[in-house]
C-alpha cells in the first residue's frame, strides 16, 4: 500500500534565502535546517517500505520527525522540536496518492523506553499498595472493633473480610495484578507488535534498538507481512543489517552526497559485518 509517495525536503538554496531574511542572531542552531540539505536529501519518493540509512548525525531521525510533524502523525514521546519547525515546515511539500488513516504515527526509541519504564512504574506502585493493603488486613484482622452507628458499616465489613480471608487472599482479591515485565527486547518486541495495526503509515525510528538479532528477524519478517497484506507502509530508519535486508525495501544512502538509492548489500554498515565475517570464517 502506498500513502506517502514523495516528500520533500528544503535545498541548500532555499535555505541561504531563509537565512539571509534571519535578524535573529542570539540562536547557535537552526535546527533541522543545515542537515539534510548538507548531503543533498531534498526529496523522497517512497515505496510500501522505504527505508533511511546512514551514520549518526545524517539526519535519519530528523527526517523522520519532519515528515511526522508535516503529516501531523500520532506520536507518544516528546522530540527536538526547535524554534524553527515551523518556518522548516513550510519548505517541505507531501505528495500523497491516498489519504492516510487517522491510526498512522510515528514510533521512537523513546516511545518504547517510556513504555517499558511505565510498567515499571506502575509495577513498583502495585507492589508499594500491596504492602499498605497488606498492613491494613494485619490491623483490621487483630482489632477490637465493635460496630456502634451505620458510619462504622463499612469498617465492619473490612474486619469480617480480613478475619474470614489469608492475608495473601485478602490482598489478591482487593489489588489488581502487576502487569506481566518481559525482557526489554521482549518487551520493545510487543510494542511495536501492538502498535502497528492494519491499513496505515508508520514510521519507526532505529526500531531494533533492545531486539536481540532473532527478534530483529522476527521484526522485519512481521514488517513485510504487514506491507504485504495488511494495507501498511512503512518509512524506517535503521542501522541494522537484518532490518535494511527487507524485500523489496528502497534505501537511501544518507552517508552519499548526493544521498542515492542502494542495495543493502552495497551499504557501509553491512560490509563491515561481512568483512569481520569474513575474516573470522576459520572459527565458525
């Protein structure tokens, strides 16, 4: 499915005439002008997964939130929102060939930690209350009380509850469980899982973060499952080699000025990995 079919960025020219309309001088970064411009990324003609390679500080992330922003895409954590996103913008143009769904967003790296320090969170609450209610029944199952007005009702029925109850029962059926804590790789596995539905773009930012090489397969393999018969496209950014292996995923070489389409064979990071491999082929 095609939503997004091209998205353009700022040139450098277009840029220089921003800047020369600029009396504001107490700002040391105009951010996201001068990055993407640099390597000549002005425009991006995507395909059901398109994907964004290139080294840390190439503008992979920026361009990302760009076409978020742009989009106006549902996102969940926070991003470097400068002064000048908006003036940015206004420079960029979506060409779109369908409308994309309302369910379409942006997911981050930051939106998966949140997540996962969330349930932390709010496990380690559950535990704390456990632990209070586990004093109350200690109280109520050892008072003295006697019920002398309709005020007391409800006390009564604590101290029958907690005298007719374990305390491990009393607190199990006044608390609500803990949310289940996977690994952080299992548990950035299931988010993803969770929030990529049916017909929608979604773009997903370095998404391998915390996923061992097997769930990083598991990833792609639900990836192209979900471009290919559930009505999804996808726009990622990625160092990784298990994930810019998608079939039939158009990559970008941010590292080239010009930035250029490539094979995933043909990229930096990849040959790396095959030299190293290479090198130690004996030891296998």
């Amino acid at each position: 499915m095609l939503y997004l079919q091209s998205f353009t960025f700022p040139d450098a020219e277009q840029e220089f005439d921003f800047f020369m309309g600029q009396k504001r001088t107490c700002y040391d970064s105009f951010y996201p002008f001068k990055i993407l411009s640099k390597n000549s990324f002005t425009r991006m003609d995507c395909e059901p997964i398109t994907v964004l390679y290139g080294g840390n500080g190439t503008g992979k992330s920026t361009a990302l939130n760009v076409i978020a922003e742009k989009l106006q895409l549902q996102r969940d954590a926070a991003f470097n929102r400068s002064n000048f996103y908006p003036q940015y913008l206004q420079f960029c143009t979506a060409e779109l060939q369908l409308p994309f769904p309302s369910a379409s967003r942006i997911v981050t790296s930051d939106d998966v930690f949140d997540y996962m320090l969330n349930i932390r969170s709010l496990n380690e609450g559950i535990d704390a209350r456990r632990e209070e209610m586990l004093d109350d029944y200690l109280v109520a199952k050892h008072s003295d009380f006697r019920l002398s007005s309709l005020k007391d009702y409800e006390q009564l029925k604590k101290v029958n509850d907690a005298r007719r109850r374990s305390g491990s029962r009393f607190v199990r059926e006044n608390l609500v469980n803990n949310v289940r804590e996977y690994s952080n790789g299992e548990s950035a596995f299931q988010y993803f899982v969770d929030k990529i539905g049916e017909n929608a773009l979604f773009l997903l930012d370095e998404p391998e973060n915390s996923l061992s090489p097997a769930l990083q397969q598991e990833l792609t393999r639900f990836i192209e499952d979900a471009a290919r018969f559930f009505g999804c496209q996808f726009i990622i950014s990625t160092h990784s080699p298990f994930v810019l292996a998608l079939k039939h995923a158009k990559i970008y070489d941010l590292d080239e000025s010009p930035v250029c389409v490539k094979r995933w064979t043909e990229l930096g990071n990849v040959r790396a990995y095959y030299e190293f491999f290479k090198e130690h082929e004996d030891e296998f």
